[in-house]
C-alpha cells in the first residue's frame, strides 16, 4: 500500500496557475529557525508484508542463475536463498531485503535456509526466517555533525527574492540530514567469518547520502551533491567523498555504483575526476592531488581496460577508441532481483526466454542501471511499455554520447591538474583527449540536424532517438564547428529548450517519448539534466549569443523552429500538456500556435521576468533556471512545505490530495515537465525523497542566477469555482481534477 500511496501523490498534481507565491523583503537571514544538529535517524526492520497468505507456498522458480564471480557471499549474491525471499515477495521493494545485515553469522543463517525445501517452504515460513535471522536495513550508518555548516552561507545574497531566499536557506540546512558516516559498532567483520553478514562497504569518510532508498554513496550523484555542498562552502564533506572514493579505487580498482557489494559488477558516469577539479578549483587545495593523481589514473585505466573498444566510423572510415556502458553479469540484479527476474520470466510469455537469453537480459539490465539511466527507450531496440521495452535492451552494443563527452573531459581535467608538475603526462591525457573529441563528432554529431545522437553497433549508424544527452558535449567543451559558424545554428541546437518553455508547464524531460513508463523517459525531468543544460548555454561564446529570441510564424508554434527532424518526431506525436475545467479528459493543442499555451508577454509563464535587449541564450538560461525552481519549490510545497513569514503550509485537505497530511515537504530526485508541484514517476521504486542531487542542483541555480529567480505561480491542488473566478489564466495548461481522480482509482485497484 505504501508504494500505490507514494505514486498516487506523483500523480496528484495539478497543473493550473494560481497565485504568485508572496515574497515580502528582507534580508538573507530568515525569520525562522532550520535545523543544524545531527539527525536523528530511526532504524527499524521492515515488516515484510507477503501479498500472499503465510500458508501458502511459493510459485515455483526457474532453474538459479550462475554464481557471480564479481559478488561476495552466499546470501545478498544470486543464489538460492535471494531468489526465495524475492520470489516470496515479502517487500515492496527488492532493496530492502538486501539491505538488512544478519544477525547471525553467514554459515547460521545459510543453516536456517537449508533447513527449508524450497518446494514446499511458505510465505510464513520465510516471514519468520527473515525476522529472526536478519535485522533492520541501514543500520551500518549514522547520522553525523557536519563540520563547518553555516546556516547563512554566503551565496544567499545573490539571490534577490526574499521567499526564494529563504527556500535556498531551508534547502541548506537539508545537508545536515543526509550527512553519515559508517557506524562500525553495526558493521559485520569480513566474510565468511564474521559475527554477521551484511552488504554495506564501510567508508572511512563522512559522506552524504542521495536520500529515500539510496541509503549509501553513490558514484555520479555525489557530482551534484558536490556542487551544492561548494556553494554551502562544506569542503570537508567534499574532501570526505573524495576520500571514500580514493579508498575504492584502492580496494577494487575502480568506483562502484554505489556503496553495496552488490554493486561491485558495475560503476556510473566518471565524475570523480569532475569532482576532484572542481573542489580544488573551489578550495586550492593542491595537497589531495598526491594521492588523487595516482588514483585518477587507474580509475581511467579501467574504463579503458573493461568498457572501450575500437569503432569505425562508416562516415569517414576512421577508427576511434570509444567507451561504452557493458556489465559482465549473467543473474538478476541483487538489489532489483525480483524487478529482473520478471522480466526475464514473464510467465506470459508465449514464447519463453532461452537461459542464454536470459543471462543476456540480465546483463543488458545491468549496463543499463550502469549508465545511470534506468530505464530509457534511448537504449531499446524496440521502445514499448515497461518490461516489454526492457526485454530489447541493447546497452552494450549504444557508443553513448554522454560517457564519451564526460571522459573526454576527465583527460582535459587530469592534464590540467598535473600542470607543469608532470608535462609529459599532462600532454598525453591531451592527446587522448583529441582522439576521443574527434569520434564524437564524428559518430554522434549530425550537422544537418544539429544534434547530437549515440552511435548504434547494431545497425552501425546513428540513433535517431533525440535526449537530453545531446547537451553533455558542450557542457564538457566540445561545441561543433557548425553551431560556432552562426547565431541560427547556435539557438537551432538549443531550440528545443524553446519549445519546451512554450509548450508544457515543466522543465526539460529526458526524452520525447512517453509511452515507455520508464523514469528517465518523458514526462519526468532531472535536476541533472536541467545543470547540464545550463552548463551548455553557458558554454557558448558571447558572439552567439546577442540576438534576440526568434519566434514562430504567426500560424506555426515553437515547434517550427526546432531543425527539421532533430527530434523525429512530427509536432503531433509530441506527448500533450493535459488541460482541466472546461476541457476536461483534452490535451492542449497539439499543432500550431495554440501548443505554445505558456507564451507570455516574452517570456513564458514561470520563466521569470524579461528584460529588454536580452539575447536568445539569456532568456533561455533565465526561463530554465526559474522553471527548474519552480519545479523544486511548489512540488515541496505541494507535499508539506512551508516557511513562517513567507509561505503558509496548504491546508488539509489539499495536503491530502498529496498524501502529505503531517508532511513538511519533498525534494523529490525527478519532477513532471507537466505538473511543477508534481514529483516525477514510474521506474523500478517509489518516487524518492531527500534529494542529494536535487539540493545541490537547486543551491548551485541560487548561487548562479539568484538575481534572475522570480517567485513561481504553483498551481492549486484543488480545483473550485473559486479558482476559476480569481483570474487563473485562460492560457495555462493544468491537469483535470477528475482525470486525476481517475488515476487514483484504477491505481488503487491494480
């Protein structure tokens, strides 16, 4: 019930303007009182709730799948006992199980398993077998102090509105409940002879957590925790994430996706060295490049030893050394285990997977949760909805744009780290720099379309499926010749930023296509993305940058000013902004100038004020930059936010539409380009709150464009003849009320 509960609120918001949110003057201090102190974090083993009564037996399984030379132990690895416990299905999500150390040793607990015929065992008896011989996930952490929080950081004067000021600050403070550090009295000794087992990899450095069910460290959201923590000037927390992933190269030679053994098969986008530059560009603090320098090196060596290969181009028939995202794993994923497993055995199936088929599944799984974007049609081989898409993963055989960009940059990076301190190093991460530089505009760049694309080994041509990655070359300094020769060309690559302020209520989703149900595909954005995007505008050369907005034919949208077929997608197969009221159960208009419902006076309806003389990549910077906040602030207000003297929290009964009764506001990891007070929704768990990455993209945005942010108009949970009587304007996109309600029904049903 949790999860359905969870997905309702997702899709619980409403999409229609209300009221300016009101911002009175005042100063950077708040004249309320956020929380500094350490955390008090709850531990508490989760009851397993069996959908199934505890007298019944479990459905029969498939033969296991083969043990994982890469995962340590007998228990939290595939096997028999996981398989059970996930096919009993004793937990929404298939983490939590993963999560909870023993409370015995491994050989006990593994005793008390196979004590069980698995043919007859039952739901009851794996209740108890959990409760008795496992304890409560997380337990191996504890909450911390964090060194040097300043409740009243600098970069709050930058930002001019006093409420959105105040939500900066709020959003500050949130660094002190997700600070942790390993709590070793709770962590189990080495396996196999320990006192317990557990999957936790304990850290000899305080970190902070992403937050919700990500209860540990992670690889690439620790980038963005990390450009929020420079502007909250907390640099021995950086220094400590750092640290931790320095003690990980040294262990297991690269860095996990995360902090679990489960995760030691696969990494994330490398960002550490991002991450390292960035810290001391922030701090000069030169003396962690002693020991980083060493590290650095063996992390890229990695990605070059286990994920690159060599790639002809069939453009110009030069060979190129390029990386991919391409896990060595033949089961299902431990932390996702029953997720995979039904995939791969949809007992529906008419024709079922062959084994080799299945472990090819599962290790298409796995590159796919490598690449961070879990999941997406961009790497399906035919894009359909839910498992279905997932069962044509094709992770392994997609060059990505986004990886390649993100290590060509890390060589730049690395050579300017070492300086004059190592000219014969620094001149060779330049010169493999060049070579990756030349393969992306080579395989991934089309100049007519002015985008970029991943490269297919399959088909060995281009993708044609448009996504967010398109932005990340030229947030890493790779900006095509074509989109340097003009003015036109700059705007026409970023056109489709455009389109989005005029056409939908949100900020940039991943992908156009929103018939997946898959989280990083339309209508969910990410804080990531919305930074990358901005990192891209920001790249460009001020002499492309002057003139001013173009706008559309007076009978055409802003759709008619995207390059044709860069997003392959005809203006009407774009996904619909939903309306409500008088239009109920309609989208807005799908062609034509009645699609750009958001256009206003300029500017676009929570896009911020504009200014005369402002150039066509300000106004976007400008209207993505308040959009984005928007996105963060009415959805945390939407689910309980408040501020004393600034902002009232809604009442009860709007709170219960969002099932935030009690409730004093989300940061959610992903948003609706849809609904600004909505979380984002789908994928393998229940929308997440926290959010680590959220925080630190909502801070840097403070920090960078504060004096552009203009306090949002968040739509109305509920909607009255009231609100229809106050002036809402007629041009704004919302969801309908009943629409919704419908939703929630069926949900509860399913």
């Amino acid at each position: 019930m949790l999860t359905k509960r969870l997905h309702l609120a997702a899709l619980a918001g409403l999409a229609h303007w209300h009221g300016v949110l009101a911002a009175p003057s005042g100063t950077a201090t708040a004249p309320f009182t956020v929380q500094t102190g350490v955390p008090t974090l709850t531990f508490s083993t989760s009851v397993p709730s069996p959908s199934a009564s505890l007298g019944a037996t479990l459905p029969s399984q498939v033969a296991l799948p083969p043990s994982q030379w890469w995962c340590i132990g007998q228990i939290f690895c595939a096997g028999s006992l996981l398989q059970t416990v996930n096919v009993a299905q004793l937990y929404p999500d298939p983490k939590t199980f993963v999560d909870k150390p023993t409370k015995k040793s491994s050989q006990q607990v593994l005793s008390d398993f196979g004590a069980f015929n698995v043919s007859t065992v039952t739901e009851g008896d794996l209740v108890n077998f959990v409760d008795n011989d496992f304890s409560g996930e997380g337990l191996e952490l504890e909450g911390i102090a964090l060194q040097g929080f300043n409740a009243n950081p600098p970069f709050l004067n930058n930002v001019s509105d006093p409420l959105l000021r105040s939500f900066a600050q709020i959003v500050n403070s949130y660094w002190t409940q997700l600070a942790r550090s390993t709590n070793y009295s709770s962590t189990c000794d080495d396996y196999p002879g320990g006192q317990c087992e557990g999957s936790f990899i304990p850290l000899n450095h305080s970190f902070v957590i992403p937050g919700g069910r990500f209860r540990e460290q992670y690889y690439w959201d620790s980038y963005w925790i990390i450009q929020g923590l420079i502007q909250s000037q907390l640099y021995e927390s950086i220094n400590g994430t750092l640290q931790n992933f320095m003690d990980e190269i040294e262990t297991f030679g690269f860095i996990p996706n995360g902090g679990r053994i489960y995760y030691l098969n696969r990494s994330q986008p490398p960002l550490f060295i991002h991450m390292l530059y960035d810290y001391v560009t922030a701090t000069n603090d030169s003396s962690i490049l002693e020991r980083a320098l060493p590290l650095a090196e063996v992390e890229l060596t990695w990605w070059q030893n286990n994920r690159t290969s060599e790639v002809t181009s069939p453009f110009t028939g030069q060979t190129y050394a390029m990386a991919r995202y391409a896990v060595t794993n033949t089961a299902p994923r431990p932390e996702s285990y029953l997720t995979d497993y039904l995939t791969a055995n949809d007992p529906t199936l008419t024709t079922p997977l062959t084994e080799e088929q299945r472990a090819d599944l599962y290790g298409e799984l796995a590159s796919g949760a490598e690449t961070g974007w879990d999941y997406t049609a961009r790497f399906e081989s035919i894009p359909a909805l839910g498992n279905p898409g997932l069962r044509s993963l094709n992770v392994s055989n997609n060059i990505p744009v986004c990886l390649n960009s993100i290590l060509y940059k890390a060589h730049i990076l690395l050579a300017d780290l070492y300086g004059s301190s190592n000219a014969s190093a620094a001149a060779t991460h330049l010169q493999v720099a060049a070579g990756i530089r030349a393969g992306i505009l080579d395989l991934f760049w089309n100049s007519t379309k002015l985008a970029f694309y991943d490269f297919n080994l399959t088909s060995n041509a281009r993708n044609d499926i448009f996504t967010a990655a398109t932005f990340y070359p030229l947030w890493n300094g790779i900006i095509p010749d074509e989109v340097l020769s003009s003015q036109e060309n700059a705007f026409g690559f970023f056109a489709s930023l455009n389109m989005v302020f005029n056409r939908y209520n949100g900020t940039f989703p991943t992908t156009f296509i929103d018939y997946t149900g898959l989280q990083w595909d339309a209508p969910n954005t990410w804080p990531p993305h919305q930074y990358i995007a901005l990192q891209a505008l920001r790249a460009l050369p001020s002499n492309l940058t002057s003139n001013p907005l173009p706008t559309p034919p007076s009978n055409e949208s802003a759709y008619s000013l995207v390059p044709v077929g860069q997003l392959a997608l005809t203006e009407a197969q774009l996904p619909g902004q939903p309306l409500r009221g008088p239009q109920a159960n309609q989208n807005v208009t799908q062609t034509g100038p009645g699609a750009d419902l958001n256009a206003l006076n300029g500017t676009v309806v929570n896009g911020g004020n504009a200014t005369a003389g402002e150039g066509w990549n300000h106004v976007l910077q400008r209207e993505l930059a308040n959009r984005f906040f928007t996105s963060a602030l009415c959805s945390w207000h939407a689910t309980g936010g408040s501020i004393p003297g600034y902002l009232p929290q809604l009442s009860p009964a709007e709170l219960n539409v969002t099932n935030s009764i009690g409730n004093t506001g989300n940061m959610f990891e992903k948003f609706s380009n849809l609904n600004v007070d909505s979380s984002g929704f789908g994928g393998e768990y229940t929308v997440q709150a926290g959010f680590g990455w959220t925080n630190g993209a909502v801070l840097w945005v403070a920090a960078t464009y504060g004096d552009l942010l203009v306090a949002p108009e968040c739509p109305p949970l509920l909607y009255t003849s009231t609100n229809a009587a106050t002036g809402l304007r007629s041009s704004s996109a919302a969801v309908l009320l009943a629409v919704v309600v419908s939703l929630l029904f069926h949900s509860l049903l399913s």
